[in-house]
C-alpha cells in the first residue's frame, strides 16, 4: 500500500479525498493544524499535527511516513478575510507551499497534487471558463493560488518536480453515508447556510443582488459535488505516480445553478420553504 501525505486534510475537500484514497488503496497521512479542519473527520489514516510553514516538523513526518506524493489542500480561503488580512494569506498560501514542497524534495519526493480555484480567472471573458481562460484575480487569495501555480511551474520547469493543479469551482455535496460532511466555523458557504435556514437554525438567507445579467437576476454557480473532485484528486495521483509531467484541469460540470434555483432545490429537497 502506498502511502501519501495529504496536507489540510482534515478540512473538507481534503477529508473526502482521504475517503476516496482509502477506497483506491492507498494509506493517506493528514497533516493539519486543524486551523479549519477537525479530528472527526480523519478516519483513513493517521493524523499529524503540524503547520505546513514548520520545516522541522515537515522533515520528521515524510522522515517517518515515507510517502509518495503530497496532496496539498492546506490554506486560507475566506476571500473577505484574504482582503482584510492579505499577509496571513501570501505568508500561509505561498511561503508554506513554497516550505511544503521544499520538504517534499529533501524527501525525495517529486510529485503534488494541488488544490487551485477558479477564483485565479477573475472575472469571465468567456463560458464556460476553459482552461485557456486569462487569469486576473480580483482579491489576495486568488493570487495566492496564482502564485502558487506559477511556482509549480517553475519547479517543473527546471527541477522536475511534477505537479497537477487541480481549479474547481464550487464544492457541495458531502459523503452519502454521513460519516464526514461540510463543516465550516464560521459557515459562509450558500447551500449549508440555505439548509441551515430550512432547519431553523438561522433566522434567513440573504441574496446579494439580483439584478445580474442571469436567467433569474441572481448570481450563477457551478457546483461539483465533493465526492467528484475527490475521485479526481485520486486520477490525478495516478497519472502522477505513472509518470506524468505537468499539467492543470478545471473541475466542474460547466452548468450553472442560480442562487433562486439553489433556494429552489432546498425547499424542495427539505419540504421547507
């Protein structure tokens, strides 16, 4: 069984990809500072203590767990929070990949799967948004991620250490059989804050705009279920540890959904209004 370190993984994505490793085969080992993850949620694997910027604790655990290959979800990701605090976000998101993937190396390993965003485009020139899309984000976090991807470039570029970004859009859904699921604290995401209200555990929803130029007035999304982008976090290990070079995705379903039709689909799933 080979084993992969998975930092942040016992975040959201992180953890459902841990799920969907387990189910490939593989050990993964979770390095989190559980800064916005929780121990609950590791249950495939062994949990590590530790903060991605921290070179002697990255050290001792590839030292112990020898893994293959680093899935690496660890970062900030509250774009309002990346606009009031812009050096939390370059000091976490850039220099600790940056201490991540060095440790990686010293290790010997030469390969990561890295969890990007849409939010590197910007806003849309074209749709869907390809991966040819120009990428002009408009807040620090998307920068970040830009910076990171820029980086992982570069190292493949001149190093060989292979990475494949992965950029998805909107993350729902959680694992059917419940023994993980979105958890965020604050909760800020729209379909938990949308069930949240359907269960009476928030007083309302509240719609930013709706004058957009949509079918409804109200912002589009694409949502991809979890459970997707874990399965593709795993492809992406794969094609990695067979040999790949370099190379980035987007993950959606490049359908829309608007925030109505969010309210919608809530109502009628929970028999709430």
């Amino acid at each position: 069984m080979q084993t992969v370190l998975v930092a942040g993984g016992a975040g959201y994505v992180g953890s459902h990809t841990c799920l969907a490793l387990a189910a490939a085969g593989f050990k993964p080992v979770v390095f989190d500072d559980l800064s916005n993850g929780h121990s609950e949620h590791v249950q495939w694997g062994p949990l590590e203590m530790g903060d991605i910027r921290d070179k002697a604790r990255l050290d001792a655990v590839f030292a112990v767990h020898k893994p293959v290959a680093v899935l690496h979800f660890a970062a900030r990701i509250e774009v309002g929070e990346s606009v009031r605090d812009p050096g939390a976000f370059f000091d976490n998101n850039v220099a600790g990949t940056i201490n991540l993937i060095e440790a990686a190396r010293r290790a010997g390993v030469e390969a990561m799967v890295f969890s990007s965003t849409c939010a590197t485009f910007g806003d849309p020139v074209k749709l869907p948004m390809d991966e040819s899309h120009p990428q002009a984000p408009l807040n620090p976090y998307g920068r970040t991620k830009l910076m990171v991807e820029q980086a992982l470039a570069d190292y493949g570029r001149y190093v060989g250490f292979r990475s494949t970004v992965l950029r998805y859009f909107n993350a729902a859904g959680a694992d059917p059989e419940g023994r993980i699921g979105e958890w965020h604290e604050p909760e800020t995401h729209a379909i938990p804050l949308a069930i949240q209200v359907a269960l009476g555990q928030r007083s309302h929803f509240t719609i930013f705009g709706d004058d957009y130029d949509t079918r409804d007035g109200t912002a589009v999304r694409d949502y991809v279920h979890v459970l997707d982008l874990a399965d593709a976090h795993v492809a992406a290990l794969r094609r990695l540890l067979g040999g790949a070079q370099s190379a980035s995705y987007n993950l959606g379903t490049g359908h829309g959904t608007t925030v109505k039709e969010l309210i919608a689909g809530v109502e009628r799933a929970t028999g709430r209004p």
